[in-house]
C-alpha cells in the first residue's frame, strides 16, 4: 500500500506539472494552445470528480497509515489533515450536485494545506530548519517512517495531493467560462 500511494503522488506531480507546462506554454504556443483546449474538452465537468477522487484517497491513505500501519501523526500531518479532510464530502458533494460555486472554499483548504504540506517536507530533508515549536519529543516532524525512493514521504504525499486539487479548480474555473453547466446557487 505504501508503494502505491507514492505511485500516486508521483503521477500527481506529473500531472500538476503537465497541466502548469501545457497550461502556460499555451499563451507561446500554437500547438500547446491545441492541447490546452483538448485536455480542457476532456476534464471538462470531471475536475470535481477527480479532485474529489484525490481528497478521498488523501483521505483514506493518512486513516490506513495511521490506524493500519499504526504510524502516530506528528503536529504537521495533523495541521494538513484538518485541510485534506473536509475537501472529501466538500468536492464529493459539489461534483454530485454540480456545484461550481464551491470552488474557492476547496482552493483555500487547499492553498492552507500546501505550505505546511511544504514546509513539513522541508524540514524532514533539513532537520535543521526545525528550530522548535512544532514538533513534539514522541513524534518528531522530521522523522517519517514511509520513505519510498528515498523522497516520497506522508508530507511529499500531501503536498502532491493539495498541488493537483489546486491545479484541478484552476482548470475548472477555465472550463466554466464555456460552460453549459449551471451554477448552483444557495
């Protein structure tokens, strides 16, 4: 299971990193241009989907490595899962009903999540940024029991995560100016 959420960090790096590529190479490029608009044709009216998909794996993947595999959750990992956690029900619901109107309150857990999703994976790579304060005796920040690949950590994980939900809403806010979708208002 460990190796397969790293895969899956992994890929979402790879995507956030394609759609940011293809996204501003677009404004260059013709031919970029051309894809830009064939992948926002395809995602169009799924990029809830998939980012609910993202924060409910997120989700699943801290509860399995923690209940599970019993590794206890140090201060940071609890901070990012206070963001990760209401993105599942936020994004499975929206994208059910259809709910366009609830893509800035995804954008800001997210947004909140990411730094300390970053700065928890940076000072697990550099122990000596860690002056104190947010790290406990028993369950140090730095320490991370999961480390495939010598990079892909529980942080790495999700900073991955929060990275591509982000991406996801940016691209759904691009599709909503063509859309034929509906808004749904309170």
């Amino acid at each position: 299971m460990k190796l397969f959420f790293a895969i899956l960090a992994v890929l979402a790096n790879v995507a956030v990193v394609g759609l940011v590529v293809v996204w501003i190479g677009s404004r260059f490029s013709d031919s970029l241009a051309a894809l830009r608009h064939r992948i926002d044709e395809s995602l169009h009216g799924y990029e809830y989907w998939i980012g609910f998909v993202v924060a409910l794996v997120s989700t699943v993947g801290s509860l399995y490595l923690s209940e599970v595999e019993h590794f206890e959750p140090c201060r940071l990992c609890w901070f990012q899962r206070i963001a990760m956690y209401p993105l599942a029900p936020i994004l499975g619901i929206a994208a059910w009903r259809g709910d366009r109107a609830i893509r800035p309150y995804a954008v800001t857990l997210a947004a909140i999540g990411l730094p300390i999703s970053a700065w928890h994976y940076l000072i697990q790579n550099f122990p000596s940024l860690e002056s104190g304060g947010s790290c406990s005796p028993t369950v140090p920040c730095t320490a991370d029991p999961l480390w495939v690949w010598g990079y892909a950590t529980i942080p790495y994980m999700a900073l991955s995560g929060f990275a591509l939900i982000i991406t996801l809403m940016v691209v759904a806010r691009s599709n909503d100016r063509s859309d034929d979708f509906p808004e749904v208002t309170p």
